[in-house]
C-alpha cells in the first residue's frame, strides 16, 4: 500500500466534511470551497505523513485538474494546477539546493567548520560560537536548512563532543554533547531567517506577501538580507549563552579542541581545485544576490536572483565541481520543486477565488471586535501564528496553510506592510526552534540522543520567546532605521 493509511482516512474524512458537511459561507464561492477542502485534506495528510510530500503534491495536481474547481474546461483546469511551475522562486530554491551539493561533496563545508573551531575553540563556548559562525556563512547558499544542520554541521559537532568522551549512550552528554547540539539546532532557525535563500519556504512568504500586497511589498534577495542582519546577529550572539546557562557543559575548557579541528584540516589537506571552485562561486552568488554590481555600476547590472541561482550552477557544471549526475541524485532539489509547485497553486488559487481575502475579513472582524490598537491587533496575530507550529511538522505547510490570511488581516487592522511583513517572515523560521519534528533538521540532531524530550521542549520555548523579543524590538528599530515603515 502506497500511503498511511489512519492519516489518508482522517484527510479524506476533513476534506469530506468542509466540503460536503458543512455549508458554504456567505461571500464564498463553491469553487473556493472546494478547493479549500482540498488544501485542507493535503495539508492533513502533509502533516500526518499519509505520504511523502511529493506524492501528495502529484495527487493534488491531480485533483485540482480533474474536479476543475479553477477552470470549467479541462485543458485550462489542467494548465492551472500547473501553472507554478513556471515560478521563478521555486526554481530559485530548487537551484540553489542543487549548488548546496557542491558543499558537502567538496569537503568546503566541513572545512569552514573546523577553520572556525582552530581559531575560537579554545572553550566550549567558544566551539558553539564556531558552529553558530559556520551556520552563518553556510545559510546563503544552503536553502535545505536540514542539509546545513543536520548534514555539514551536525557531523562535525557530533566529532567535536565523542573527542571529550561525550556520549549519550554512557551518559556523558553532559560533558559537552548536550550544550554543542543544542547550539548546532538553534542556529539552524536563526539562520534560517536571515536569508531567503536559507531555507525552502522562504521564497513562499515572499510570493504571499507580494500577492497580498499586490505586488506593492517584494522582498528582494538584498532587502530581506539586509533587514535581517541586525536582529540576526545579536540573536546567534544571545543563543549560546541562553543555552550555556541552562545547559552548562561540565567540561568548559577545551584546548584539545583547536589541535583536533587543526588535526581534521590537515586530513583534509591544501584546499582542492574544487573548494577553491566552489569558493569563488559561493563568493559570486553572494555578490550577485546582494545587487552589489548593480549598486556600483547602475541599474543595468542588476541580475535576477533565479538567474544567479542558475549562473552558479551553470559554472560547477562546467568547471566539473558537479555533474549531471550529481545533479540527478539531488531528490531532495527534485521533490522540492514538486510540492512547492503544488503548494503555491493552491494558495494561489485561492487567493485568486477570494478564500484568503475572505478569511482575512473573518480574522480582522474578530480582533476589531475586541477593541485593542493595532499594535496589540498584530501581536495577537503573530503569537498565534508562531506557536500554531507546535501542530505542524512542516514549516511549508504552515505557513501555506496560515501566512496568506494572518498577514492580509494584520494590514486590515493597520499595521504597516513592510514592518508586518519581515515579522511574519522572522517568525515563520524562529518557530522552527519549538519541537523535536518542527523542521527536517530537529529530527536528526534531538535523534542523536544528547537531550532528552522535556529539555529540548524546554530549550525551545525559552529561544523562541528570546528570539521573538530580539526580532520585535532590535528588528523594529532596525527596520525604523532603514526606512522600512
């Protein structure tokens, strides 16, 4: 059997029920209805692992065609459900996970780990900083945040702790383990805001915004970059020493540490042609990405940051950093492009049938009932928003599933675009650091065994409260400073 069954069942049953069980409201089309029980039913299912996401973005593609709730001919139904597949932003993500090959198969990932670790790791705090440092360099040009966390940095920490004899199965994680994982998972959301081209759902926030906005609000690769340096910075700096307080590691100074990361880069030994390769590219993308020819040079330089996306992996492919081979067995570049394709239809439509607009009215009718300011208003909004990740295992599927109308409902009540937009956007990474499934990446680091269930629950509310103040207060100032709103 190729799905789950209990989990297909409660999706069919949910996508039944909005459908069929329940009446159409007033101002809302049949069509849109339809369709919102469709999302629904996918999202359950996504969030239920009924099947891999791909599968059930291929079934959805499927259904959307078939039933012809955005189109009453076929052929037009058909050329709907796959109209996001001529997106830019999702070939943008799918590229550039591609790229992110060319990290871990050169070995320049890990290397920037261990050139970190010989210089600052000296103590064991300073071996957090070191990874958090590595997160960071890696998070532009890493848009599968469970690659940079859980695949090149996670390796490297995990070398790290058993060099001090911390092992979770001889209860020594307190050594050492239990502070460098945590610090290995919560950079990973810090980082993950801090570009749109740090995690896959990114590029989904901004195509919600832009449609909100129609297109008034893009968040350009340079402007979500720079908005987010400051408040991203003083967070990756506060996060270690959060953690290091309430998990102090037993062992506190590690002089070991810098003669083992120097041990590992000699094992690697001189940079290879292919490092210095992809060095240089990553140097470019980041140029590129930023607008900086474009800044010096004028408007005519300026490139689209899918095109850059593509130009970087256009040169690895012709100096042989990768192959197409290479490029083949990237599924998770391949499976990203299909469910976001199929996830962005469906928001898209949507929105396009007046659900996302009408639900947005219901969100914003409620909260004016109550009377508060705006301020107020959208604090409500954000706080519900964020901590509803504690009911999903995916990040795409929430923010697909609530971004679109809790952002249209904060701008009713008047919150400026701009400021409510890179709130929304911080948050929809930040809520990463609540669960032990929030992301792809907690699985594989809580499933090391350094932390037990209760502490990493414990970790995660007390980052995600701490975060959440660095981004409202140092964002909001910051973004006041820029000229944002």
């Amino acid at each position: 059997m190729g799905f789950k069954p209990i989990p297909a069942a409660i999706a069919v049953a949910l996508a039944l029920l909005i459908a069929f069980g329940l009446p159409v409201p007033e101002g809302v089309t049949p069509q849109a209805w339809y369709l919102l029980a469709m999302f629904v039913g996918v999202i359950a299912a996504i969030i239920g692992k009924a099947m891999p996401i791909g599968a059930l973005s291929i079934l959805a593609i499927t259904i959307v065609a078939l039933t012809g709730v955005t189109a009453e001919k076929p052929a037009d139904a058909m050329r709907d459900a796959l109209s996001s597949f001529s997106s830019s932003l999702i070939w943008l993500i799918g590229v550039a996970i591609m790229i992110s090959r060319g990290l871990l198969k050169t070995g320049l990932g890990a290397r920037f780990g261990y050139w970190f670790i010989a210089v600052w790791g000296k103590r064991t705090l300073g071996i957090g900083y070191s990874l958090a440092i590595s997160e960071l360099m890696l998070a532009p040009v890493t848009p599968s945040n469970t690659a940079r966390g859980g695949g090149i940095i996670h390796p490297v920490m995990k070398a790290i702790a058993t060099s001090y004899d911390s092992h979770p199965d001889q209860g020594t994680e307190k050594r050492m383990g239990k502070f460098l994982a945590l610090v290995n998972y919560h950079s990973n959301p810090i980082t993950s805001a801090m570009f749109i081209t740090a995690t896959a759902p990114n590029p989904l926030v901004v195509d919600l915004v832009a449609k909100a906005t129609n297109s008034d609000i893009h968040l350009s690769w340079g402007t979500w970059a720079l908005a987010m340096l400051l408040p991203g910075l003083v967070a990756l700096a506060i996060m270690p020493l959060v953690v290091y307080l309430l998990y102090p590691p037993e062992v506190k100074s590690t002089p070991n540490a810098v003669a083992f990361a120097k041990e590992r880069l000699r094992e690697q030994g001189p940079m290879s042609r292919g490092e210095w390769i992809m060095l240089a590219i990553f140097a470019l993308l980041l140029l590129l990405w930023a607008d900086i020819p474009a800044m010096l040079l004028g408007a005519g330089w300026k490139v689209d940051a899918t095109t850059t996306a593509f130009i970087g992996l256009s040169l690895l492919l012709l100096t042989g950093v990768l192959t197409w081979d290479d490029i083949l067995q990237e599924k998770s570049a391949w499976d990203t492009i299909i469910w976001f394709g199929a996830l962005i239809m469906m928001a898209s439509f949507l929105n396009k049938l007046g659900l996302i607009a009408w639900f947005s009215g219901v969100l914003e009718t409620g909260i004016d009932g109550l009377g508060l300011s705006w301020v107020y208003s959208c604090a409500l909004l954000l706080l519900a928003y964020m901590y509803a990740h504690y009911m999903f295992a995916s990040t795409t599927a929430h923010i697909t599933a609530m971004f679109g109308a809790f952002y249209a409902a904060g701008i009713a009540l008047g919150a400026p675009p701009m400021l409510f937009a890179l709130m929304m956007a911080a948050a929809s990474s930040l809520m990463m650091t609540l669960t032990h499934y929030a992301t792809g990446t907690s699985p594989v680091i809580f499933g090391s065994g350094y932390t037990t269930l209760g502490e990493w629950w414990k970790m995660g509310f007390v980052m995600s409260v701490v975060n959440l103040l660095v981004f409202t207060v140092v964002g909001g100032l910051w973004w006041k400073v820029l000229g944002y709103w």
